[in-house]
C-alpha cells in the first residue's frame, strides 16, 4: 500500500543518515476504504493526493513541535511515500490515517515531497497556529490555507541527498 508519511527536514537527515525512517507513532495516511467511502466520486490518483495532503497538514503538526523545543527547524512541509505491506488502518483516528509498524527502509521510498522556499513564511505562520486551526479558529485556518496554496515539490529518493545539501 503507498503510505504518505509526515516528517521534517530533520527527520528527511535521518532518513538519509540512517537509510530508514521512522515514523513518529507509527503515524501515516493512505487511500484506505474508508477514505474511498467518504468521496462521492474521484479517480485513485486524487484520493491518494487528499491522503497526501492530510500528511502535509501533519507535517505542520511535527514542525510546530520542533518550534516548541530548541531545535534548528526549517519550515518546510516534508511527506515520504513509500510502499508498505504491514500497515493497519485506523478510520477511529480519521478516514485516511493507517499505522505502520516498525522502521521504512530507504529501498521502500517511493518519493518524497518537499515545500519549496517561497512556501516557509506561510508554513511558519501555519505551524504556530495549526493546533488553533484544529479547534475552529478561522483565522487560524486561513493560515493552514495560505500554507496550503503551495504545492510540494516532487522528489526521487536517490535526489534526497542532494536536496538537503542545498536546504
């Protein structure tokens, strides 16, 4: 099954690091049944891309927690996707969510997405606000939006190394 995994660009220096990554919780989104169900209409490659995009907005999530503590972070919206076999789905959490367990080895990374360096203020702005977003706060939501606009950049695994290099 192809999994949209939120990471960091931290977490992107550990995956080349480490050739594995691994996912905060075990956390992923994917084209589940329950996705599908909840959709009158759209092809496979638009469901997966709506699985994407809530990996991204959880992307937002992780990057807000690097605010928090004393880590270098660089506002940019990370996604991995990569092809999982033992993945457990979760429609208690949300539609698209799924659990994978253990580490993802490099060889299961199928791409990986990445904000480009016009999307940062926007994705800052969204970070510090996503858990108001979450609760209602229009406002707030707005700026999950401008964030939103940007569309994350598309790259090969074997890429990854000479993306950081330039970040």
């Amino acid at each position: 099954m192809r999994v949209y995994l939120p990471a960091t660009i931290g977490m992107l220096r550990e995956l080349v690091a480490k050739d594995e990554f691994l996912p905060l919780n075990g956390t992923g989104f994917a084209l589940t049944p329950a996705l599908r169900e909840s959709y009158t209409s759209g092809s496979t490659e638009e469901l997966e891309y709506v699985a994407q995009l809530d990996a991204a907005r959880a992307s937002l999530r992780l990057i807000a927690a690097d605010l928090e503590g004393e880590e270098t972070v660089t506002p940019r919206r990370a996604v991995i996707a990569a092809d999982v076999d033992d993945v457990e789905q979760r429609p208690d959490l949300d539609n698209a969510v799924v659990r994978v367990s253990g580490p993802i080895p490099m060889s299961a990374v199928a791409s990986v997405h990445v904000d480009g360096a016009d999307a940062e203020d926007a994705v800052l702005a969204a970070a510090k606000v996503v858990d108001a977003a979450d609760l209602g706060d229009l406002d707030a939501e707005f700026a999950i939006g401008d964030a939103e606009d940007h569309e994350l950049a598309w790259y090969a695994p074997q890429e990854l190394p000479f993306l950081l290099e330039l970040l």
